[in-house]
C-alpha cells in the first residue's frame, strides 16, 4: 500500500492541493506532511479523527471509497476488527516467517560451535 498516494488523495479532494491547510487541520507543522510523504507513512489515528467522513478501510489499505457511506450501517466494529486483523496478518506473516528462519539458523549454529568445542578438545 502506497501511503503517500492515500495522503495525496486527501490532500488533493479535501484540501485543494494545500498541504498547509492540510496541516493545519491536523495541527502538525507542514514539515510533518513533507516527512510523512517522502518517508511513505502517515499517523492514521491523527488523520481519521481529524478528517470526518473519510473510510477507515480506504485509510488503511487504499481501496474501496474514499469516503465514508452515506447509508447508515448496524455495526461495524466486526468489520473494522476483521480488516484490522487481516492487515495484521499480512504485516506479521513475513516477519514471523523471518524470526522461524533465524531460529533453525541460530540452532544450527549452536550445532556446529559444540561441534567445534569438541572437535578441538
């Protein structure tokens, strides 16, 4: 997900381009926006309770609507908690995936130092 795009976006249809008015909004210092664009990244809690009536789905993965239906919905905290957890899923799985390699690393490792320790005694 391009982050810098979802702030282009907003700044762009809700701010007519002014990444200063932008800031102001949000009451962060226009550097915040220059940093957040180039560092590809954004504080999503900020800008969700600042900007009413943007998505929380489109602010965390770029698709669907950018703006919030206008039909009314029952409940949305199961929606809300299964595209969190899906975006967690696919944040964590490489990183756990990472961590299980570097365990059997680290184990063969220990391996071959004892092996070592022994071979020289």
């Amino acid at each position: 997900m391009n982050k810098s795009l979802i702030l282009n976006e907003i700044i762009d249809k809700l701010f007519n381009g002014s990444k200063s008015d932008f800031a102001r909004k949000l009451d962060v210092k226009p550097q915040t926006i220059s940093t957040w664009l180039s560092r590809n990244t954004f504080d999503i809690d900020l800008i969700f309770a600042k900007c009413e009536g943007l998505s929380a789905e489109w602010l965390l993965t770029g698709e669907g609507n950018m703006f919030k239906s206008e039909t009314p919905r029952k409940d949305t905290s199961n929606d809300i908690l299964t595209l969190a957890n899906s975006v967690l899923n696919t944040l964590m799985t490489p990183l756990l995936d990472r961590i299980e390699a570097q365990t059997k690393e680290i184990a063969r490792l220990e391996i071959e130092v004892e092996t070592l320790k022994n071979g020289s005694k």
